[in-house]
C-alpha cells in the first residue's frame, strides 16, 4: 500500500493549514485502502469528498495569502487552478466508469507533496509573520543562530 504517511517535513509552521493538509492526506490514504475494492460508490463519495475539501483549503490557503501581502499570490493561485482542472478531468473519467483510481492516487500523492515543499513553504514565513506565529524549528544551526542574535524566527 502506497499511503502517505504524515510527518513534520510536511508542516509549514501555519497550524489550520497543516491540520489542513494532513486531513487531505487522510482523504487521499482513504483512496488508497479502497482502490483495489469493488465499491465505486465509497470511491465515488472519498473523491467528491476530497475535491470539495480540497477546495475550500485552496479559498482559505489563497486568502491568507492575499492578507499576508505575498507577492506571488496571482501565481499560487494559477497552480491552484491547474491543478483543479487536471483533478476534474479525473473526476469526469470516473463518472463515465473508467478505473482512474491508480493514476489519480500516483497524481495526489505526487502533487501534493511536492506542492507543500515547495510552493506552499515559499508563503509560509510571509504569513506566519503576518499572524505573529512564531515557529522553533530543532536543530544545532538554528539554536546557535538564536544564541548569538536571541532570533525568535527559525530557519527555513
């Protein structure tokens, strides 16, 4: 079984937007306990369940953004929009009947991932400072950093 399993390289330091990504990740090892299952039904409603999250995620993650001021909001919210075109051809090829379960799960686990390093860690520091949350990531460079100029802000 290919499921994801959740770990703290996966937070960002915005605690509602990791509890965020970890319940879509929960979605998606949801799909994958049912993939080799005869119940389209419970595929059909994990799906619409997932997309319906993931797009009031997308709404909340963006209007932070937007109030945080991240010069790159127009450009996250593009990769947003792909994303939910590609997951909504996906979706239509699962009301015609075709099993799209493996290749959907190979796209999300990959998406996401990469999409949580990488785009969604770029606004997190903007953010995090826009809501005062403070973050203290372990590590023998970030406590002598911290020693020397007494910096509350870790070290991406």
């Amino acid at each position: 079984m290919n499921t994801i399993a959740w770990s703290t390289d996966l937070e960002i330091g915005i605690p509602p937007i990791d509890k965020q990504h970890k319940r879509i990740v929960d979605y998606i090892n949801e799909l994958e306990k049912l993939k080799d299952s005869n119940t389209t039904k419970e595929v059909g409603d994990v799906l619409e369940q997932l997309v319906d999250y993931t797009l009031s995620h997308f709404a909340f993650e963006e209007e932070l953004m937007e109030e945080s001021g991240y010069v790159f909001v127009k450009a996250h919210k593009r990769v947003h929009q792909l994303f939910v075109r590609k997951i909504a051809s996906y979706v239509e090829r699962f009301k015609t009947g075709e099993n799209i379960t493996n290749e959907l799960l190979r796209t999300l686990r990959t998406w996401l991932v990469n999409h949580i390093k990488t785009d969604d860690n770029d606004y997190s520091l903007v953010v995090r400072r826009k809501m005062n949350i403070v973050t203290q990531k372990k590590g023998w460079l970030n406590n002598v950093i911290n020693k020397i100029f007494g910096t509350k802000e870790a070290i991406s």
